[in-house]
C-alpha cells in the first residue's frame, strides 16, 4: 500500500515568489495534517483537515498560507508571496477516523528553500 | 518554556551499549505520549507509544510518569541501525489531534 506522497520533494524560490506544496494521504484516510520543521527548531503542527473541512488552523503562521482539500482527497499549501523566514521542511500527515488512538503517518516532507 | 523539551544530545554510544533518552512536557493534562524515530532527510515514523505501566518492544522500553511530567526511551544492545533523531511527541488534551513534538535527540552508533 502507497503511504503518504509530497510533491515535489525540493522547493527553491525567490522572495515574494508563490510556492503551492502537494499532499496525497493514504487512501482511505480522513484525515490529513500539515506541519513543518523551520531550521533548528521542532517539528510544528500548521492544520488539520478532516476530509475536506478544515478542523484546525491554529497552527498556520499568518495569512500568506493557504491550504485546501477540495474534495477531501489531496491537500494543497500554498505560500504567497514566500518570505525567508518560511523556508523548511513541510510535513504531511494523515491518519484514518475513529475513536481511539490512530497513527500519525508522515511523507518524506517537502524541503523549501527561500532565497 | 517549549511544551516538549529534549536533551538534543548528541549521543555517541558503541554497539552494544545501553542508552537511555529522557523528555519532560508542560501540559499536565496531555494524554498521549509517543516516541517517533527519524532518519537523516526522512520522514518521522512512530517507534512506539508511551503508557503509564510502561511499554517494551524488543530491545526498546518505553516509560511514562505522569507525576512528573517525564517520558523515557531505554535502547538495549544498540545497533548501529538505531542510528537516528528519536523524537519526543505528546498528544495535548482536547478533541484536536494535532501532535507537538520535542526537538529531538540525536543518536549514533558507533561500531
């Protein structure tokens, strides 16, 4: 089974510039986080969707990310316009619905490079 | 204070050896606990959860006290595939199922 995908895996861009990030969860699962590692610091929760309804956006920085999941399938982040600061690594995660405990399980992130 | 601390280490043991990783977490409500592996330039996977009667997976022994507010991760006979950043990762109570993570700590295995 094809765990979770990210396009693309390296990002490299100017300042002011707009970079939209991919996800595709694993089939099946609800729900889909988003999250980032900023260099020397820890991995940081950005949102959280359930299908296609954002449940939490407490996480997001400011009002330059976007993130959507039209349809409840793929998610898309979008940073417009890129500043320096935004430069990372940008996790997806998803996990299935249900009570109890459900895995997290993580792409190999995208690797953002704002110059 | 970080919700989740971490000694970054690095820690460089022989193979062999036993180490043991120590993480504290402010939130005295938080109900999960976990530790995650993560490979140089991958992703994070989950290595094993953290219950209060604590929890052993082969050579790995996990350990929760809730009074102190104190996750630990024993290795035993360490291999040098153990080579990794092992990440402390706690549940915050509520509905919301967002994970915060500590910072890492830093293991080799040196043969």
């Amino acid at each position: 089974e094809a765990g979770v995908t990210q396009f693309p895996s390296h990002s490299v861009i100017e300042k002011g510039q707009t970079v939209t990030l991919r996800c595709d969860p694993i089939s099946g699962h609800d729900n889909l986080y988003w999250y980032r590692r900023v260099m020397g610091k820890e991995i940081k929760f950005l949102l959280h969707f359930v299908k296609e309804s954002k449940q939490d956006e407490s996480g997001m920085p400011n009002n330059r990310f976007l993130a959507e999941r039209t349809g409840g399938t793929y998610s898309t982040l979008k940073v417009q316009p890129a500043e320096l600061e935004d430069s990372g690594v940008y996790f997806c995660a998803s996990s299935q619905s249900g009570g109890g405990f459900n895995e997290q399980f993580f792409g190999p992130g995208t690797r953002l490079t704002v110059l | 204070r970080k919700e989740v601390e971490q000694d970054p280490g690095p820690f460089n043991v022989p193979e062999g050896a036993t180490v043991a990783f120590n993480c504290t977490y402010s939130n005295s409500a938080s109900q999960s606990f976990f530790w995650y592996r993560q490979d140089c330039r991958k992703e994070p996977k989950l290595l094993m959860s953290v219950y209060s009667s604590g929890n052993e997976d082969g050579r790995f022994t996990a350990q929760l006290n809730r009074a102190s507010q104190y996750i630990s991760l024993l290795i035993r006979d360490s291999k040098l595939s153990d080579s990794a950043t092992y990440l402390c990762v706690v549940k915050m109570p509520g509905s919301a199922r967002q994970l915060t993570f500590g910072s890492g700590t830093q293991l080799t295995v040196l043969p």
